[in-house]
C-alpha cells in the first residue's frame, strides 16, 4: 500500500507539473548547464552543473556535487547551445564532503558557442508548493543515441514538480546537518550537480539525489546551503534580487570572452568534432567520444575523427586523421605499404610505431623499429607500450616529430 500511494503521489505532482510553462525559464537557463565527465578509476563519470560566475584569471566557475568529482582524475564539461558545442577543461578549487558540493574552474579548450552566462542563486524563503524544474542529462536517454554519443549527448533534460518541503538533514556518510530541499521533479543517474530552478530560473538547489523505493522524492542541496558553501570557499556569487513573481530574470553575462560563432565545415554542414583539451586528458575525451558527428537530411555524416596526427618531417608538414575504430584496432605508422599512416622517411622502419586505444587509454608501441622511437625525450623501449596524451611528443628514427591532438 506504501508503494502504491507513493506512486500515485508522484503521478499527480507530474500531472501538476504538466500544467506550467517552463519554456521561458529553459530558454534562459539552458545554456548554462553543462554536461561534465570524469575520469575515475572505476569508469567514466558523467553529471550536470552550471555556471555560477567568473573566475579572477577569466575562467568560468562551475558548480556541481561532489561525489561527481570525487576522487576523479581528467575534467572535461561540455555546453551545447543550437547547434554547436563548447568544451572546457576542469580544475577542482573547493569541495565539501558534508554539503556534497564542488566548485571548479573551467578553461576553454574548443569554442563554439557564446560564453555560458551565469545563474543567479535565490537564498529566499521558499514556499510549499511552489514550481520548481530540475535541468540535467540523465544517461538513461543515452541509450537512445545508439553506441556512439552524438551532439544530442549534450542536449539537456528539463522535468519539472513542486517544493514538497525544506528540511534540515544530512547526506549518506555526512553528519553536519544542512538545508535541503525536497522536491517532486524527476531526477535520475546523470542528474547529480545539476541546478533546482524557480519560475524566474534562479538557482534554489543543487540536485544530489532521489528516494529508491517511492515516486516523487526528490532532494537538492538549497541556495542557502550553497551560499554558505561558496563564501566559505571565498568564491564570488551572483544572487538574485527582488521578488520572484513568475516573469524570468535574463541572466547576466560574464564581463569578458566575447561569444564565438559556431563552427561549420565545407558547404555549410556542422560537424560536431569533439577535440580534447589541455586540462582534460586526451585519453578522457576519446573515452568520451570518438568524434560525434552530424549531418542534415540525408547527407552523409562526416567522417568520425578520433585523432589528428601533426607530422614533421624534411622540413614538411602535414596531418593525418585517424578514426575511432581503427585506433581500436590499432594503428601502424612507419614506411612501408602495410602501415596505415605511411611517412616516406628512410629512417624508419616498415612498420615503425603502432598506436592503439586502450580501453580511456592511448598506447605507443615501438615495433622493434632499427632507429628507435623517442617520447617526450626519453626512448621507448621496443615492444613496451607506453601512455601518451597531447602535451606528448613522438620522435621517429630520430627525424619525425608526430603530436597528438583528439579529434580533427
């Protein structure tokens, strides 16, 4: 009886959610959700966050949970908005087990959209009842994309509810108590760190987690909560002024980094071309994705470019695509018709260096090649692979310079 009035309770909130229009608020906020992916040593972590400010050094400030950061390794968030892609790198400034939040510093890598304007955070009063929407990616609807993540991959999810209540409590393994709002819009895996919203897309929470066993339980770390937590990381905060009466507040934009226009190929067609960063691993954004790529009607999608090689050689310079695929099965460079990526150069041997993606790792493998292969200064001994990532250089035969970057 429990589980089914809990069910019914949620299926009525829903139904008074349907009843709101929470287009001007998605228009508003939209932009400032990014999607973010951590590299953690159990697998890739995917979640949501927004923009809250800018940083002294002209980065963005990004807010999310914690445990989407936790013990986590590369950063890299993605921002979608019409039909290009923005991607910056991450770098954790504060945390709070306790408040289950984390502030980063996000630096652009690849830009293709307008600089995602900041939200404002309401630490008022809130009333039961009221609307609220909840924006994130929940990867169950990842599954709908087929096996390789396209740009719908960075299109957000809005559900929208109700406040149920404000109450004090504590997060699973915390024991201070904080304040937390419950509330009844949809959450699920992918939501974490992404912002709780009112009628005037001010930010009022920061959605942690949902009830297992019931409908319609839904809970956020409160404005207040993160208010607190950011003044105790002495990071500055835009807050929202005046009432709320259910007209949007346009969001303001960040004094510096003027908006770039989307990127488009050859004849007009986007392509989503998903390039790493300095701050994120190579290896990450590969894991990420290969390349997501794009087309229009029923022109063919562009090929999927996984990395680019900038090869160096007798004074030449040229580069080289590879695909997903074929670093999969890995990729021979050397002189000879067999390789994949063949370099007219009489000191290399035949097949002088393969290149092969491991699992969210990319792998150089000297062939036993006669004039050896340097990485970074140091020899690669033969038939001992070795991690590579963007800040790698690769000497061949002590005359080819090879650099890495993810994507085209």
């Amino acid at each position: 009886m429990p589980r089914l009035l809990g069910a019914l309770f949620g299926l009525l909130c829903a139904a008074a959610a349907a009843a709101q229009d929470f287009t001007s608020v998605a228009r508003l906020t939209d932009a400032s959700v990014g999607r973010i992916f951590v590299d953690h040593p159990r697998g890739l972590m995917t979640g949501a966050g927004m923009v809250f400010g800018q940083s002294a050094g002209g980065g963005l400030l990004y807010l999310t949970n914690f445990h989407v950061v936790e013990d986590g390794g590369g950063i890299a968030v993605f921002f979608k908005k019409g039909e290009a892609i923005s991607i910056y790198s991450g770098t954790v400034l504060a945390v709070s087990q306790e408040k289950d939040l984390a502030a980063l510093r996000l630096t652009p890598e690849e830009i293709g959209t307008p600089p995602p304007p900041p939200l404002a955070i309401d630490t008022r009063r809130l009333e039961k009842g009221e609307a609220v929407v909840a924006i994130g990616y929940p990867g169950a609807a990842d599954g709908t994309m087929g096996r390789d993540i396209n740009i719908a991959a960075f299109e957000t999810t809005l559900t929208g509810g109700s406040v149920s209540r404000v109450l004090m409590g504590s997060w699973r393994g915390a024991s201070a108590e904080i304040e937390i709002v419950q509330h009844t819009a949809p959450l699920s895996p992918g939501n974490s760190g992404g912002p709780l919203l009112d009628q005037c897309g001010r930010v009022i929470g920061v959605n942690t987690m949902g009830a297992t066993d019931v409908a319609g339980i839904y809970l956020a770390s409160s404005a207040g909560t993160i208010a607190d937590f950011l003044a105790e990381a002495r990071l500055p905060v835009q807050t929202a002024s005046g009432g709320c009466g259910g007209k949007p507040a346009s969001p303001a934009l960040p004094a510096a980094a003027p908006p770039a226009a989307p990127a488009e190929a050859e004849g007009g067609v986007p392509i989503w071309m998903i390039l790493g960063g300095t701050g994120a691993s190579l290896a990450l954004i590969l894991a990420v994705m290969a390349v997501a790529a794009g087309s229009r009607g029923s022109e063919p999608a562009a090929p999927r470019v996984a990395l680019t090689l900038t090869i160096t050689a007798g004074g030449s310079r040229r580069r080289r695509g590879i695909g997903r695929a074929s670093l999969q099965r890995g990729v021979i460079i050397g002189r000879g018709g067999a390789a994949e990526v063949v370099i007219d150069s009489p000191r290399l041997s035949r097949e002088h260096l393969r290149l092969t993606l491991d699992g969210r790792r990319l792998m150089a493998t000297d062939l036993g090649s006669t004039n050896g292969t340097v990485v970074d200064g140091k020899p690669l001994p033969p038939n001992q692979p070795r991690q590579v990532s963007e800040a790698t250089v690769l000497v061949l035969g002590g005359e080819v310079e090879i650099r890495l970057r993810a994507g085209s």
